[in-house]
C-alpha cells in the first residue's frame, strides 16, 4: 500500500472473529521488540491508533491488521551464503527468553490411535494410497514416537520465532531482514536451530556444518547426544504435510496454498508417503556425515 507518507505492508492475522492465541500476541511483540534491540533486524511496525492484541488493531471494528513499514527487497536465492548472519541471529534468539512452563505437543505430533484411524479410513474410501500408508504405518508410528520423545526431552526450550525459513528472509542491500513473528512461541534452541541448519542449507553438508559453527560460535549450545534428532522439527515439518494432506484427503476438502503444487489431495498423500520416509532417510545419511 503506497500513501504520501511512504509505502506498507498490511497484513491480516484473521479476518473475523479472534482466535483462542489472540491474547498471546502482547507477549509476542514485546519478544519481536526484545529481538530487534539485540541487533536483529525486523520490518518498522506502524503502531494502531487503538491497539486490539500487540502490533494489530481491527478494520471496521473487525479482525486483526498489522501494518509495517514497506521493505525493498528481494527473495532469498540459491548464491546466497547467510551461514554467518544465521547463526549470530539464533543465538540471539535463544538468548531472549527461556520457557519453564508445559508444552503443547508439535502440530504433527499426533497419536497412534489417530494414524491407525487414518489407514482404516484410507480402505474403506478405496483410496489409491490406503494400501501403501498400511505398509509402512509401522514407520510413521514409530517416527512419531521418535519426534515426540525428542521434543519433550531434549530440555532447551526457549520463546523464538519458530519459523525461520528462506521465505521469510529479506535480502536487502544492508542486509536480511526477518519477518512474520506472529508464531513466536515455545521452541528447542536446539532442534530450531538444526531445522533452520538443514532448512538453509539446501542439501549441502558443508554448508550445513557453518550454520551450526557460526551458531556455536556465537554462544549457541546444541543438546549433546541427538543425532539426527537434531534435524527432528525438520522431519516434522514434511510429516505435517503428510497428516495435512491426509486429513483434506479423507474430508475430501479442496487443495489449498501449498497443497495446489499437486492435481489433488490423493495424489499429495501417494507422493507424500515415500517422501517423507525419503527424507528420514536422508537426515539420518546428513547426521552421519556431520558426525553428530
């Protein structure tokens, strides 16, 4: 949006009605605050003239809008070597605020009784990868428990951004910017910064060790004894693909956003299943050669 006073984003958190995590947004933005006067570099918020929950305020009495400066910039790109700026950003991060209170399970952490339900369901629509997820529903059981374990367990947790991704990356001429802190919460220092390590690093080995020097380098700790249970957000995050994608398919609900790169939700869950055990395969291979 250009006005004479310059050019800004807009951007809607919810449309409508506010949201059970509505109230958390007071504690986020302080956090994003906490973060940019530590050095790391965030959008100018506009501040509402009648704030609703932290940075947004409503439209016409309704849902929620936050407003930031517009940053020129361009998209993370493949040349990019952000290795330094990575790690110095983590550690800072992970240096904010520590969490001591419970912790809700990840978003793909769901129980056994779920899986098998998703299987039985598959074979009675005669879905074309009922058979397929049935063979393996062994694997996807047991990776879970894995995740599920390492999570609670590993004893880091931390209030961070928890989406730390290329694409919410901006590249500028003095240097990135990141964006979309409306999901902070409570996080593993570790497991976030394995999964923003391998994230970035595009299946470079290499590349993906200097992330994990730079944020030990700059006073970040990774849990000891992990293993590829360092990468474990990351083999989460293709595993919430999956469930997502099994879920609509099984609802027989439309792709949507991401899901629209395939001709339909069957066909995202039948390239999906081997995929995803691809990737384990693949974390445990990188884990190897890191020699964690």
């Amino acid at each position: 949006m250009s006005t004479s006073r310059g050019s800004f984003l807009v951007k809607e958190l919810w449309s409508d009605g506010d949201p059970y995590w509505a109230d958390q947004l007071d504690h986020r933005m302080t956090i994003e605050q906490r973060a940019s006067a530590a050095g790391i570099r965030t959008p100018l918020t506009i501040p509402p003239v009648r704030p609703a929950y932290g940075w947004a305020g409503r439209v016409a009495g309704r849902g929620a809008y936050r407003v930031t400066e517009w940053v020129q910039h361009r998209k993370v790109s493949d040349e990019d070597d952000l290795a330094d700026w990575l790690g110095r950003t983590l550690a800072t991060l992970h240096g904010l605020e520590s969490h001591e209170g419970s912790l809700e399970p990840q978003y793909y952490l769901f129980p056994a009784e779920q899986w098998q339900e998703w299987a039985v369901r598959g074979i009675e629509q005669r879905r074309p990868w009922a058979s397929e997820l049935t063979e393996h529903l062994d694997k996807y059981l047991a990776m879970t428990a894995r995740l599920r374990t390492t999570f609670f367990d590993v004893g880091d947790h931390v209030i961070t951004h928890r989406d730390l991704v290329p694409f919410n990356v901006l590249v500028t001429t003095t240097g990135p910017v990141l964006i979309d802190w409306e999901v902070i919460g409570p996080d593993s220092a570790s497991l976030e910064a394995g999964f923003a390590a391998v994230t970035f690093g595009r299946r470079d080995t290499s590349y993906v060790r200097r992330i994990l020097d730079s944020y030990r380098a700059y006073g970040g700790v990774i849990a000891t004894g992990l293993g590829e249970n360092l990468f474990a957000h990351k083999l989460g995050s293709e595993l919430g693909r999956l469930t997502k994608m099994l879920q609509d398919a099984l609802d027989r609900r439309p792709t949507r956003g991401w899901q629209t790169r395939y001709q339909d939700t069957d066909e995202g869950v039948t390239q999906l299943i081997p995929e995803v055990l691809a990737t384990a395969a693949r974390l445990g291979r990188l884990a190897t050669e890191l020699a964690l």
